[in-house]
C-alpha cells in the first residue's frame, strides 16, 4: 500500500467508526407507512405529489435507494417499489433498529416540539438506537401549552419562565421556531413586561399558534436566561417558511447583544445560507452552526455543502446533526452521507499535502463529536 493511501485508509476507518453526536434530530415513526405517507416524508413539499412525478427522483430519493437499500438487505439502487416492498416486509420496528444501529451515533439530542404524537420521544429514541438521548425543549410548544393552560395575559411571562425552568432541567438545550412564526428579522432588544403582557392578551383573544414577535423575542429572552445552549431553525424549511427571511445574517443584532454573556448560540440547517452561518461563527465566539438537513436533503451533492462549510468557520465552532424526523431513513442518511463528504473533503486535503492525516481525523473528530460534547456539556470532551 502506497503511503498516501495508507494515509487515507487511516482517515476513513476514523470516519467510520467514530460514534457521532447528533445534536439535533427527532424521533423516529413507528408506523408501518404506505408508499403515499413515505413519499410525503421524504420533501419538504406539502401534501401528495403530482401523478406525473415522485420524490424519489430527487437528491434524497436517489441517496435512499443507493444507501439505504443496502442496509435492509436490498441491493443499492433498488426500484422505489422493491425498496417500499422490503421496507414492509421487515417492518417498522426492524427498519428503525436496522438504520439507526447503521447510522453509528453515539448520542442524540431529540427535539419534542414538532407533531410529538406522529413520532417517539427521547426515551422511545434512546430504547431504539441504544445510545443516550437528551431532550431539546421547543420554546414555541411550551408556550402555547402555557397559554392553554387558562393562565392570564398579565400572568402569562411569569408561567411561562416557571414552567420553562422546569423543562430546562433536564433538557440540554432550548430551541426558537421564531423563522417559522415570523423570521428571524426581530427587535434584538428585550421586551417590556406591559408589551409582554398586550401581546399575550391580544394572542388569548385571537387564537392559533404563537406568532407574535414581541412574544417571539420574549421566549427568546427567557431562555438566554436559563444558560441553556439556544438553537435557531435557520434555512431551508417547508413552505410554512419565509426563506427569505431565514438567513442567520438577520439574528445580528441579538447576537451582538448576547456577545458579552457568551450563552451558546447553535444555528441549524442554515442552508442556502451556510456560508452566511460560517461568517458568523467566525466573527462571534459564542455562535455555532451546522449543515443538518440540508445533507440527506442534497444527496450526492452534500459533499459540496460539506466542503462550504469548512470555509472560514472555525472548526471548533462547526457540529454535525441530522434533523432526521419520521423516517429513519433520514437519520441514517444524514449521518452516511456526512461521512461520506467530511471524509471526501479532508482527504483531498490530506491528498493535497495541505493537511496531515491526524489533523484531519482531529477535525472530524472535533465536528462529529467533541464540539457538541463540550457546548451540550455531555460528558467526554477532549
């Protein structure tokens, strides 16, 4: 063996045996799904695809047939029909156990705030996988179970900091939808408790979901105050989103004035505006990001994604996750494929003579595990 492949090799059984952190993904279905309900998990397009087209000629569609198929004993690039029959014939639970023992985490970290009744929660996960699992408390989910609780608009941010408290706890971080229910273009500064108290009043009397963006900056606020790491959904989403408005560029200002107290700060997903993510992540000490999502979702152009993402960040500052909800394919799928590019990407470096092999094992191993360890404080930190 040459040394540049011995070089290499080195690199890639680092790769694949490190048990990542997945620091943010959700829990998996246990539902047997038809192929109609299995196509509609693999887009981020609403409802049923059109007679004339199917999700599985897509970037994920292709990944699943060439990646997945292998795992449940199918050879790659089987028919969606043959890799929909496999997948029934095994089963749900043997889908899940098969996938997430193949996806190699080390630990999740579970959001809990999303269609909670469609997927398990963090011990359901943990039961699955057989790895830890801690939760990720969705900020927009207990308030809205707050407000429904029958407390009063004057009431509603004292409830909302007890009950919030109470979940951080045992969580290990708190996350803000606010891209969703508004964009991230908010006032950077805190409200007052008389604004606080208006708005709650004026979203009792309306109903629905929580989008107010006073309300919005106030759970934002409360939750700086656990200490708690924050995460934000940035970036691509489903069309419930404002893509415009979700570039982590426009969370600036709150970043400039969380500076000084140096509560993390964890972008998700980011892309297209993962570059954007990076800058940030360089300029600012407490901010953080990764490319969860947009991995499984670019397929065999994730390595691409992967390789932007390197630019100018500071590797310290970089995490790997997988945002895989339902499906376990997707939680497989964004770990394999996000080894697949790291170990692409630092190997040409390494190739290049621009990086050593053990500087290159010592990135994926800060990306895939130890950042997260050390921002989560899980334990095992180098």
């Amino acid at each position: 063996m040459s040394a540049e492949l011995a070089m290499l090799s080195g690199l890639n059984r680092a790769v694949e045996e490190l048990p990542l952190v997945d620091q943010h993904a959700h829990g998996v279905t246990v539902d047997d799904l038809s192929r109609a309900a299995f196509e509609e998990l693999i887009t981020e397009a609403r409802g049923p695809a059109p007679d004339w087209m199917t999700p599985f000629d897509s970037q994920l569609g292709h990944a699943i047939l060439r990646h997945c198929a292998p795992v449940l004993g199918l050879e790659p690039f089987a028919s969606p029909a043959a890799y929909l029959a496999r997948r029934a014939r095994l089963g749900a639970a043997e889908v899940n156990r098969l996938l997430l023992g193949a996806a190699g985490a080390g630990h999740y970290l579970v959001d809990t705030g999303f269609r909670s009744g469609d997927v398990v929660g963090a011990s359901g996960m943990a039961q699955i996988a057989g790895v830890p699992v801690d939760e990720v408390v969705r900020l927009e989910t207990v308030a809205e179970e707050v407000a429904g609780s029958g407390v009063s608009a004057d009431g509603f941010a004292g409830r909302f900091a007890e009950v919030l408290g109470e979940r951080a706890r045992t969580a290990r971080a708190l996350k803000s939808i606010a891209a969703y229910r508004h964009g991230l273009d908010l006032d950077p500064e805190p409200p007052s408790p008389a604004e606080v108290a208006e708005a709650a009043g004026g979203w009792f009397a309306a109903g629905g979901r929580l989008t107010d963006p006073v309300l919005l900056r106030h759970l934002i606020w409360t939750a700086l105050e656990t200490g708690l790491p924050l995460q934000f959904h940035t970036g691509f989403g489903d069309p419930d989103l404002n893509l415009r408005r979700a570039d982590p560029l426009l969370l600036r200002g709150l970043i400039e004035r969380t500076a000084q107290a140096g509560t993390p700060l964890v972008l998700l997903h980011c892309y297209p505006f993962h570059r954007n993510a990076a800058y940030l992540a360089h300029a600012y000490q407490h901010v953080f990001f990764d490319v969860g999502l947009a991995v499984h979702h670019t397929g065999a152009r994730s390595v691409a994604v992967v390789a932007e993402s390197l630019e100018i960040a500071p590797f310290a500052k970089i995490m790997f996750s997988s945002d895989g909800w339902g499906p376990a394919e997707l939680h497989f799928l964004g770990a394999e494929l996000w080894r697949r590019a790291v170990s692409r990407v630092l190997g040409e470096f390494v190739a290049d003579g621009e990086w050593t092999t053990a500087q290159a094992i010592r990135v994926f191993t800060m990306i895939g595990e130890t950042n997260a360890r050390r921002v989560y404080r899980l334990g095992g930190e180098a």
